[in-house]
C-alpha cells in the first residue's frame, strides 16, 4: 500500500436526525448495531444508504448562517446556550474537545494501519440547526491531520452546509476544502450525527458524544477511485471511547513484561458482517520494569482480519525504554491464555526481539 496523502481534500459532514429508531428506516452501512453485536456492515455505500451523495451538490452556497452564528454569539464560553424554537431547529452542543480518529479496515495489517493514521478536531460551541431545507454557512473543522507525521492539512476556504430531508431524517451536510502535500487524492469526510432511541417526538437538544444509543457519529473518507475498500476509504469514530462497552486484554510473558489493552467498541469502522468495530483506548505497559500508560490515540493503533481474527496492537512510546521505541503485541488466538507474541520494535519499526505470552486473560467491560 501506497501513503495516502491526499492533495485535496473536501470535507464532508453530515449530521444525521431520526425521529425514532424505529421510524426513520434501516441503519446506514458502517454504522453499530447495538442490537446484535455490535459488529458494523460496511459493505454499502454509506452515501446511498443515508441519502447522502459524496459526489454530488458540492457546491453548497453561503444562505442561512444565522442559526449557526447564533452559538457563538449567545456566549458558548460563558456558559450560556442560544435560544431556540424546538418546534422548528435543534441545539446542537459539541464540547470541548471533540475529535474524530482514524479506526481499522478488516485486512489491513498493522503497517498500513499506521500510514492512514488521521484526526479531525472539531470547533466546539452550541449551534442553532434550523429544520429548513437552506444552506447554512459553518466554521465546524477546527484542523486536519493525516498520517504518521501527523502532517497538518490547510484550508483553502470557508466551510458550509446543506440541510435535507430525506426518508424522516434530517441531514446537515457540512464540506470545506482542505489542501495536504503530495499525491492529489480527493477526500470527501462525510460525519454522521444520527441520535436514536428518542422515542415519536424531536429532541430539543443534541450532544455529540461517543455513546451507544446517544448519537451515531463517524466519518468516510474517499481518498481515491473506489476500487479498494481499504485503500481508497478511511473511517473515522470518537477519540475518546472511555465510555464505551469493550474487553481488556492483559498479557504477561516469561522475563516479566506485561501488557494491558483496553479495547472498546468504537462506532463505526470498515468491516464485513459479524466484525465488531473495535479500537485501543488506553494500553499500560511494563518492560524491563519501565511503566508507560498510553492514552494518546495516535499511539495505540489495532488491527484484526475478519470476525476479529488475528489481532494486533501497535503501541508507539513518547519515549524510548532502552532502544525499544514501540510495541506490538500480537494477541493469542481467541479463547486461548496462552501464546501470541509481545514484539519491541524500534523507531522504523524493525523487531528487536519477540518473546511469547505465558499468560493471556480476557475481562469483558
């Protein structure tokens, strides 16, 4: 696999609105079902199945922006909120902080999940989303970045939105033009806000929050012609998934190095039937009687074949123990307690030495 490192880059954001979960039709592909396994289908179209099309009505123009305007100008930092006709709009809260992280591909290796590493930081506020079908001016990406490097991607202009109902659902389509170096790719981000479980009536207000059952939120990436799912396509969920059911995986090997990796069940990911979408949360480690906790998610990165299989965990160091600058770990075979393999890799990533583990244990969460 190439480095994707698009030239061009459109974001594409949409923010989804259900009345019900039963009334507003079938989950979109590469959305979680909660109610069977958590697991996601994304072999549709996501742009299809949600009545968004990445490549079309890109050319939104600037119309109503008073709604949105109106979260900053009520004072989001002082901690009031704007006012609103819940009858006619929502309130939309993005708290601080929030941002969304590249997750996995079913197939991909470890290697390659690490050259689609990206993030995108959102601009917090509280924001009025009339439910009119008129464009709405935005300023919703606060920055981009893509790849290992972290390279940052400049924007080339304002963003905006396109506001649709379609099948019952309200949709807010956000797009802003982002220039990255190298090879041109053109990269339509498309981040879906999708509550559920509200029940017959329209909620007055909506927090974007990595929670089942609160709010669907991810984002598609189309970084070239299609043909590849996993290399032309890049999937994007909540940073931060504290909150999130999961497994913790705790590993020990003969000289006494540990592992522990929190993997939860993120939103949204590019996977097949019956393949949980999961991500590293927080990894401790313990080598050579040296403790690092890791929190930071461009440092925890998984990777896994269908239904799960063949997991690994590439854990990259702040700093170097010895002249061990990363780990992977690659988990026993599902049910065993023993076996896999903890890998110290350098900074290029070359093994430095391999030792297996004497002792897995599983704890679901």
């Amino acid at each position: 696999m190439k480095t994707l490192l698009p030239k061009l880059l459109v974001l594409l954001i949409t923010w989804v609105a259900l009345p019900a979960c039963s009334e507003g039709g079938s989950e979109p592909d590469g959305a979680v079902d909660a109610g069977e396994d958590a697991g996601v289908d994304a072999g549709g179209d996501p742009g299809q199945d949600a009545g968004a099309d990445p490549g079309t009505d890109t050319g939104v123009d600037a119309g109503n922006d008073a709604g949105w305007d109106a979260g900053w100008d009520a004072g989001w930092d002082a901690g009031t909120l704007p006012d609103h006709d819940p009858q006619s709009s929502f309130l939309l809260i993005i708290p601080p902080g929030s941002a969304l992280c590249t997750v996995f591909c079913e197939g991909r290796t470890w290697q390659e999940e690490h050259q689609m590493q990206g993030r995108i930081d959102l601009v917090p506020g509280a924001y009025v989303l009339p439910r009119t079908e008129a464009p709405l001016d935005g300023d919703l990406i606060e920055s981009v970045t893509f790849g290992p490097d972290h390279i940052p991607a400049q924007t080339t202009g304002p963003g905006s939105f396109e506001v649709m109902y379609y099948y019952g659902a309200w949709q807010y389509i956000y797009r802003q033009d982002f220039l990255l170096q190298a090879e041109s790719y053109h990269l339509d981000v498309t981040i879906w806000f999708e509550p559920s479980y509200w029940g017959p009536n329209w909620p007055a207000q909506v927090t974007l929050e990595g929670e089942f059952g609160a709010s669907w939120t991810w984002a598609m990436a189309d970084l070239g012609p299609g043909a590849s799912w996993c290399e032309d396509k890049q999937t994007f969920s909540f940073h931060d998934l504290t909150s999130m059911p999961g497994v913790d995986y705790q590993g020990t090997t003969a000289s006494g190095d540990q592992v522990l990796a929190e993997v939860r069940f993120a939103q949204a990911c590019q996977v097949a039937g019956n393949t949980n979408c999961e991500e590293i949360n927080r990894a401790e480690l313990s080598l050579d009687g040296v403790q690092r906790v890791l929190t930071n998610p461009d440092a925890l990165i998984y990777s896994a074949g269908h239904h799960n299989f063949g997991q690994k965990y590439l854990l990259l160091l702040d700093a170097p123990i010895g002249e061990t600058a990363a780990v992977l770990i690659e988990a026993p075979n599902m049910g065993e307690t023993q076996g896999g393999a903890l890998i110290k890799l350098t900074y290029s990533l070359t093994p430095l030495g391999s030792e297996p583990f004497v002792d897995w244990q599983t704890t679901w969460r």
